[in-house]
C-alpha cells in the first residue's frame, strides 16, 4: 500500500503510444528526433516547457489502504513516452504543488510511504517548496489525535538530529531533507454556531494543543513549522494580513509561553442565525 504513493505517476511501458498524425510534435516510432520535433528542441528549452507546466500543476496523493475506484489525475505528459516521462517526473516533483491529505491525525501511512519512496524521487521532493500535508480535522483534538501528532513530531525530530561525523557516509538522500508544509482542512459539524467561528475556534484550539505538546520548552523545527503554518491558515480564515514575519513570531512565542496558564484554551462567542 505504501509503494502506491507515486504508482499512478509511474509510466507503463506496455501503455506507450505514440501519435500517428503526420504533423506531429513528436518523432515517428523508433527514428530520431528532428528539429520539428518537441524532442528536436535543444533540453534548456524543453527544460523550461517543463518548469512552467509543473509550477501550474497540483498533485492530490491521498494514501488509502483501500484502492479507488476512480482513479487519480494523471499528467498526461508523463504518458507521452518514456523520454519525455524520464525528464518531466524530477521536474514535476520538484516544483508541483504536492498535497497529502491526514485524517484523523493518522501519520504512520505517510511515515511508511515516505519510507517506500525510490530514492530518485526522494532527491526530487527533497528541492519542492510546495509539499503539503493537509490535516483534517471536524471536532476539538482529541487525546487519540494528540498521540498521533506527538508520535509525528517526535519521528521527524529523531530524523533531524545530527549523525555520527565517524559513520559512513551515504549517498541517499535522508527522509529529513523532506520539508513539509502544513495545511488544515475543517469542517465541523452542523450547529447554530457561525461556521466560520467554529473553524477559527478549532484551528486555534488545535495550535495550542501542538504547543503544549512536551512543553513550551520543546519546540523542535518541525513543531515551529507546523504552528508557523497553520497560524497561516487561521489568518486566512480571519481575513488577516501580517505586514512581518516577526509579528507571527511574536504570537507563536506567546502561545508558547501561555500553555500553563490557567486561562489556556480556546473560547468563543456564539453567534446565533
């Protein structure tokens, strides 16, 4: 199941074909390019057609156990043939929007398929800005989604620490060379409470449960990235726009510094229909 992260990216070399118009932009079957040809063009151009088709292109991989029976969106240029597949996929994971959906705060798939990733592809996600684990969420965390995200935070600080300057060095690229971005997805259930308050309440309630995660004195790279990330979010929720970053490192420094406050949590002000 983990293997099947990027299956529907990969190219089937018995579903290769070629087309037979006699304008076309490619060569015909077996012969060489030539200068009419999208292969005739010189790779710094085709390198460029590539750069600007993938920043245009958004990858939704969602990690099920179950296969789906309707199948994900394919970029058809990954099925044009195998040359044009072995140029455009580094490219394509380097620089597309990737988004991962997380139910119920449940990252071991995303652990076990990160784990599975071929190394080549993982030296193409290690260079994207743009790799997203979105978070869905409908209710409060709950202890069950706490363990979870612990469980994720103290996976990636492991992988993060640094090694032994005495062990051999590998050519692999490290899963922690993988920087995540973090969305959030939620949608709560039906109440007289405005939904766009209810969102703006769970969001905030789910940053300090994250900040409260092994104290306010424990915040590891990753666990500052996701509180960076997700206070995005919730000022996109609000309509705010933050003139610095150092005005949202100001508020995640007095989270942090709040979380054993008696007055910790969240509240809100009902706003009948």
């Amino acid at each position: 199941m983990a293997t099947a992260m990027f299956q529907k990216l990969r190219l089937s070399a018995n579903k290769t074909t070629l087309p037979t118009r006699k304008d076309s932009i490619l060569p015909p079957p077996g012969g060489p390019p030539n200068a009419a040809s999208f292969l005739g063009l010189p790779p710094e151009l085709r390198n460029a057609i590539y750069e600007c088709l993938a920043r245009e292109t958004t990858l939704n991989l969602a990690l099920t156990k179950r296969r789906s029976k309707r199948p994900h969106p394919i970029s058809g240029l990954l099925l044009v043939n195998k040359q044009i597949h072995g140029e455009f996929r580094p490219l394509l994971l380097a620089s597309a929007r990737i988004s991962i959906p997380v139910a119920d705060f449940d990252f071991g798939t995303v652990i076990r398929a990160l784990e599975a990733i071929p190394e080549d592809d993982r030296r193409a996600l290690a260079a994207n800005h743009r790799f997203y684990l979105t978070l869905f969420m409908a209710h409060a965390p709950k202890q069950s989604d706490l363990e979870g995200l612990a469980a994720w935070l103290g996976y990636r600080a492991e992988a993060e620490q640094p090694k032994d300057a005495t062990a051999p060095t590998s050519e692999q690229v490290p899963l922690h060379a993988l920087r995540f971005r973090y969305n959030a997805k939620i949608d709560p259930a039906r109440s007289m409470v405005s939904r766009r308050n209810m969102r703006v309440a769970l969001l905030t309630a789910l940053i300090r449960k994250i900040a409260a995660l092994g104290g306010h004195k424990n915040h590891t790279v990753e666990k500052r990235r996701m509180m960076r990330d997700l206070y995005r979010c919730k000022d996109e929720l609000m309509g705010v726009e933050r003139r610095a970053d150092g005005e949202l490192e100001r508020e995640i420094a007095l989270t942090a510094s709040t979380i054993d406050s008696p007055f910790f949590g969240f509240q809100y002000v009902p706003q009948y229909r």
